[in-house]
C-alpha cells in the first residue's frame, strides 16, 4: 500500500492494508469454525484442513478488488467475502460452506478483524517508542549540564539545560507508552446479531458452552474475551485516544525541533539522509523534513481520534446506522499515520544532533534579561551563577521511569 499524498506512509508496510483486513476477517471467520467443530456444535464433517490448506488458502490479495466493489450492496465487506468462501468451500468441503459464519453476524467479524489489525500497528508504534525512550534518555542524561535558554511564549525565559529539554520530551514519550499499553489489550467481539448471543446459545444449547466456544476463538487469535460491546465503544476510542497521545508527544518533540533549526537559531540539526531535506528550486535549502513530517501527522490525529468518538456516541439501538461504518477507515488512517509517525520520530531523534556551541552563544547574547527573575528571587547570586533548581533529580527521575 501506498498514499501519494502521505509521504512516508510506505514504513507502516502491510500494517491494515485491504489485503490485511481481508486475511483478518478469514481468519476470524476461520476461528469460530474450528471452535464449533471442536465443541461438537458443527458437524466434524466441517473441521477445515489446518494452515496453510484452510480458509487462508481461499482468499488472497487478488480477492481485494472484487469484495471491495460488491461490499457497497450490503454496505460492509464481510457479506462479499462469505460468498466467495462458501463458493470456494463447496468444491472440497460442503459441511464447512454450511456452517461458515453460523452463529456470527458481520459486526462480529469486522470488529474483531479491525481489532487484530489495531494491535498489530499499536505492536509497532510500541518498538518504536522504546526505541525513542532508549535515545531520549541518553540524551536527558549527557546533556544535563548543557545550558541553553530556556523560552517560554516564543521569548527568553530562564537559563535551562539541553537534558532538561530531553526529560520533557521524555516525559511525553513515556506517558503515551503508559496511554498505548493500557489501550493495547483489546478485546474479541463476539456477540451475535443483537449482541444477545442468541444464535449462538441456539446452536450450542446453553451459554456455558457459547463461553467456551468464545474463550475458544480468543485462545486461537490470541484476544481478551469480554461480553459484547457492539455498541459500548470504549475500546476503539480508548486505542484512537491513545494514539493521539503518541502523536501529541512526538509533535511536541518536532515543534521544538522545528524552532531550534532555524538557521538564526541553530541549537539543533537534524540528520540529512541521502536526497533528503531538498527543494526543488532552491540548492541551499536543507529542510528539517522529518520534523515537518512529523508534526503534520501530529495535526491530523486528533481529528480523527474525534471521529471515532462521534462514532461511539452515535451508536443507537443494537448495530449504529452509520456510526460503526465510518469507524473502519479512520481508524486504518489514523493508525497508519502513527505507525508512520513513530518511525520517523525514532529517525529523527537518533540522527539529531546537538549543537552545543550555538546552544551557549545563545543564551550568552540573551544575557543580562534571561537572568532577570534569578536577580530579583536570589540578589546576592554571582552573575551566572548556574540557576538550576531541580533539574538533576527532574532529569534523573525521567531516566530511572525510561528505564522500568
């Protein structure tokens, strides 16, 4: 997959492309046979030929443009997909095209699939943030008696150091992997075609062994069993929510990059790989692009983030008229973006470099107003007298956190 128009979006791969989602869909459908056979509600006549001969074998990317285009008359693609495997089923297995989906209804399906698709890219977006903690940290702790001038609304501040600018980005990056492990565990949706469970407990006879058929599927796909949440959406806000919280952080980290590589500034420099950071009409320019990229990612998160809220808060009666279908896209465009996101702030930071000189020169030409508030709280301090106050245990506190 690729977006023209997204620069970058090449790094999240195959990560909730059409193909993926179809394979995801399979293989929940895939799941609940196998738990039906085992349980002895299906006929075994029905058990399928384990990987790579079973369901996986019968759809592939080749498949992606057919369901796509025959998903807008029953306006989801799983109606489509069951078609192509009861067709396909029938040739070599008619028991197995029989009780395909029996018991399930497409809310079931795609909202597993879209949660096996979700915690694949939060897996991603989870490497990429250790990897910005590891560089982070080191850069907290080499650089806590790095002094630069601290600016707040755009103007000189007080004297700070580099490592203290680091912990805070730190802090950001560690708060949003805290947000991201606790959204991650995501749960099965099983519930039938009102979220009673009705179809299920018909076929198998009580709820008990339906729970067992659940606790089944969820071993297979490796998802927490939970009751039905068709219409209670709090664990794809909660996902949506928390990456946007990866994103605040890393737009953060880009905007103060963005400023310290003005060239009038030129207290840090990012990375210029191989062609990067060019115009196409001006040889001198060298672009901070990663940053650039970076905050761009961080300006469209929430928005869509607020989307799937409107979703959640959309849902009406058992299955929402809409809510539920406009979830689907946004969540595939919100957690491509993060992924893509989280990649190039881990470039972006473990190619940055310090530049320490301009860092001192600065705060120098800002003297004797960045030392104002230290002459009016301490009178009596040495003129540059280092105006630390906790910076050492602020910075060693966010390393130690970086390090549990």
């Amino acid at each position: 997959m690729s977006d023209l128009l997204w620069p970058g979006d090449d790094r999240a791969g195959d990560l909730f492309t059409d193909a993926t989602v179809l394979s995801a869909m399979t293989r929940v459908e895939s799941a609940w046979l196998d738990a039906l056979v085992l349980h002895g509600v299906a006929d075994p006549e029905a058990r399928l030929a384990p990987p790579p001969d079973g369901l996986a074998a019968l759809v592939g990317p080749d498949d992606v443009a057919a369901v796509a285009r025959d998903a807008e008359a029953g306006g989801n693609p799983v109606i489509p997909l069951l078609k192509l495997l009861r067709g396909r089923l029938k040739e070599h297995n008619p028991a197995a095209a029989d009780w395909l989906h029996k018991g399930l209804t497409s809310q079931d399906v795609l909202d597993t699939a879209l949660v096996l698709c979700l915690r694949d890219a939060c897996a991603r977006v989870r490497a990429d943030l250790a990897a910005q903690i590891a560089t982070l940290a080191r850069l907290a702790d080499e650089h806590r008696d790095t002094p630069m001038a601290g600016r707040t609304l755009t103007q000189h501040a007080v004297p700070i150091t580099f490592g203290l600018k680091a912990a805070g980005w730190l802090t950001g990056v560690l708060d949003a992997r805290h947000r991201l492990a606790a959204a991650a565990d995501l749960p099965l949706q099983i519930g039938g075609a009102a979220g009673s469970l009705a179809a299920p407990v018909a076929l198998a006879g009580s709820p008990a062994v339906v729970r067992d058929l659940i606790e089944t599927v969820g071993a297979a796909l490796d998802l927490r069993v939970r009751d039905p949440w068709h219409t209670a959406r709090a664990p794809l806000t909660a996902v949506a929510d928390a990456l946007v919280t990866c994103t605040d952080a890393w737009g953060r980290i880009a905007n103060d990059v963005l400023v310290a590589t003005r060239p009038e500034i030129h207290e840090l420099t990012e990375d210029a790989g191989p062609g990067r950071g060019g115009s196409s009409a001006m040889p001198n320019k060298q672009n901070p692009v990663l940053a650039v990229l970076v905050r761009r990612a961080a300006l469209a998160a929430p928005p869509l983030a607020a989307t799937v809220h409107a979703a959640a808060s959309a849902a009406v009666d058992e299955r929402p008229d809409g809510g539920w279908h406009v979830e689907w896209a946004t969540l595939r465009t919100l957690a491509r973006r993060t992924v893509t996101a989280g990649a190039q702030t881990a470039e972006l930071l473990g190619g940055l470099r310090v530049e320490t000189a301009w860092m001192t020169a600065n705060l120098a030409a800002a003297r004797p107003g960045i030392d104002a508030e230290q002459r009016s709280i301490a009178p009596d301090a040495a003129a540059g007298e280092p105006y630390r106050g906790a910076t050492d245990q602020i910075i060693d506190a966010a390393v130690a956190r970086a390090k549990e």
